[in-house]
C-alpha cells in the first residue's frame, strides 16, 4: 500500500498537484489506476459518459506477469490517459493528490491496492458492487454500483452531492490505517502468537516430565 510519500515536505494543494501532470484544476478528477487488465474493468470507462463536472484520469502499466493484459484505447471525452507508466512513489503521491475520488469498475476483487492508496491519501471511491468495496462502502467510505456504465456514471454524480460526508468518513478512518499503527498491531499479534507457542512448549515439556517420572 502507497502511504503519501515521505519524501514531500508538505502536502501539495490540489492545484500544485494537477499542474505536475498538466491536468484540469477546474473539475473533480477520478483516479484509475495499475497494471491494465482485464479484471480492473475498465472497459466501462471507455462506454460510460462521464458527468460534466468530473474528469477521469488513467495511468497503468504493463503487467508481463499476465496473460489478461489489455491494451485498449481509453482516452475520450472527459478521459485523459497519462501514459506514464510505472511512477515513482514521490510522483504516484502527488498523483493521488491531483485526484477526488479513486475509481474501481473490477470485474473480480480479493484486494484493493489502489483503494487504500485512496484513503491514506483522503479520497473515498467508486467501486463495482462485490464483496471487498461492498465492505467499506457500509462505512460510508464510498459507492458501489452495478458494473454498468450508466451506473458509474450515475455514482458520480451522488459521489458530487454527497462528497463533503465522503471526505469526512475517510478521514476519519485513514488514522487506522497509518504505517506506525499497522506495525504496532502486527507486533502485538506476533508477541501473543509466540507466547501461545511458548506455553504450548511449556506445557508439553511438564506433561512429558510428568509421564516421564510415572
């Protein structure tokens, strides 16, 4: 997961952060971003009319790991590719911060990388409707839709209505999700799971004493 970058001193506003990749500072930006598959759905951003007051920005990069790989032209009306490829963590920060709201049409999910960059840099999402967004949209922490291009466009236009109540919500839940913190919980983890060990060892070893002596 992509924690904003150490490496920036302060925070970018958002239009010092659209102007690093010559985007409109006029319009909500959607963020899609990563490897370009097939599973991150983004056949629905070439099909879906994006709302008049939201643009939607892309950059992947080639995954030469999978066969799913596509390369489809996305960029129209209301879409911007970036065609940047792999960005460094310094410029993938700035480019979150560019953004609004991160968006996800996944045709299939276990995990979302890209959502939890979103929120550790403050910005809800607008997601497919299965089982992993469905999670965090009950949290109020996003939107989740029927993979349908009417439908996200339609997200969006709720996500602009309601956007200050989203911002909030993910504010509120990106402190749990800080690096120091997660580290402290693995820790506690690990302890209680190596004391358990322990005294699983203890316990054999005074029960092998006990037959022993028998």
């Amino acid at each position: 997961m992509t924690q904003p970058s150490s490496k920036l001193a302060l925070q970018p506003k958002k239009e010092e952060a659209c102007s690093r990749f010559k985007l409109p500072n006029i319009k909500r930006i959607a963020l899609a971003i990563g490897f370009r598959t097939v599973t991150k759905g983004w056949d629905i951003i070439k099909k879906m009319k994006v709302p008049e007051d939201w643009v939607i920005v892309i950059n992947s990069s080639k995954n030469d790991y999978s066969r799913d790989s596509i390369n489809v032209q996305l960029e129209k009306d209301g879409v911007i590719d970036l065609h940047k490829d792999f960005l460094e963590e310094e410029d993938l920060s700035v480019l979150f911060y560019a953004a609004d709201a991160t968006i996800l049409p996944y045709t299939v999910s276990s995990s979302s990388g890209v959502m939890f960059d979103g929120f550790s840099h403050g910005l809800p999402f607008i997601s497919s409707d299965i089982g992993l967004f469905r999670e965090f949209s009950s949290k109020d922490l996003g939107i989740t839709v029927e993979r349908r291009p009417d439908e996200f466009s339609n997200g969006l236009i709720t996500l602009t209505k309601e956007y200050g109540n989203y911002q909030k919500n993910v504010d509120k839940f990106k402190d749990q999700i800080i690096w120091d913190l997660i580290a402290t919980q693995h820790i506690k983890i690990y302890r209680r799971i190596l004391s358990n060990e322990v005294a699983l060892v203890v316990r054999s070893s005074n029960s092998t004493s006990v037959c022993g002596a028998a």
